[in-house]
C-alpha cells in the first residue's frame, strides 16, 4: 500500500492555489551558499537566489539582514537577487554576514521569510 503523505503548507497550496505565503503555516527556511557563491534563501514555494557584488571599501559597520547584527564591512557580504516576474530589471540587495554558517545559526526564520517576501511579493 502506497501512502502519500503531504504536510499543511502542501494540502493548502494544492486545495487554494492562490494562497498568500503570509497565510500559509511556517515550513523550514533553508538559508546556505552554493559551491559558485551565490547565497540562497528558501522557503517551498518561495526561493531567492543572491550572487555577490563588490562594494566600495568603507570602515562604517553595517547590519546583516539575516541575523540582524552589526558586523565590519571586511566581514560582510554585499549580495543582489532578480525578483522574480521583473524580468531581469529589478533586484533586492541585501547586506549579509561573509560566513553563512555562523549566520545561519543566529538568523530567525522569521527575518528570513521577511526577506523572501520583500523580495518575492514586492
């Protein structure tokens, strides 16, 4: 006998196809660096793909949008994503930690949703 099981974000999108992300229940947030470099931020259905820019060199701290903590711009990633449906004319930049691991562990889920959402719904 062969089951298929499904989880509530997966029942709702395929029962209301339509759903805002802001109504679904939270899935997990995958948050990682690819072996190019680029950064990816997902969340079934929702995934942004961020590839490194360079920036000017500044001694001014900035903010990590993932972890939310102040961190040296010689420690810090500066990243730029396509938003989806622009067709290549609009993207999100984000300030982000260089080390993604460590970032990953101190970053909420819920500022890593904020990030899709701006970036996807917006």
């Amino acid at each position: 006998m062969n089951e298929d099981t499904f989880d509530e974000r997966e029942l709702i999108l395929e029962l209301f196809p339509g759903t805002s992300p802001a109504l679904l229940p939270p899935g997990e947030v995958l948050y990682y660096r690819d072996a190019q470099g680029y950064i990816h931020i997902q969340e079934d259905p929702l995934h942004m793909v961020f590839e490194p820019i360079q920036m000017q060199p500044s001694i001014k701290p900035v903010l990590c949008e993932a972890c939310r903590v102040q961190i040296s711009r010689t420690t810090a990633v500066f990243v730029r994503g396509v938003v989806p449906d622009s067709g290549g004319r609009r993207f999100r930049y984000l300030t982000l930690c260089e080390d993604t691991e460590a970032c990953r562990e101190r970053a909420r889920p819920e500022h890593l949703r904020e990030i899709l959402r701006r970036g996807i719904l917006h």
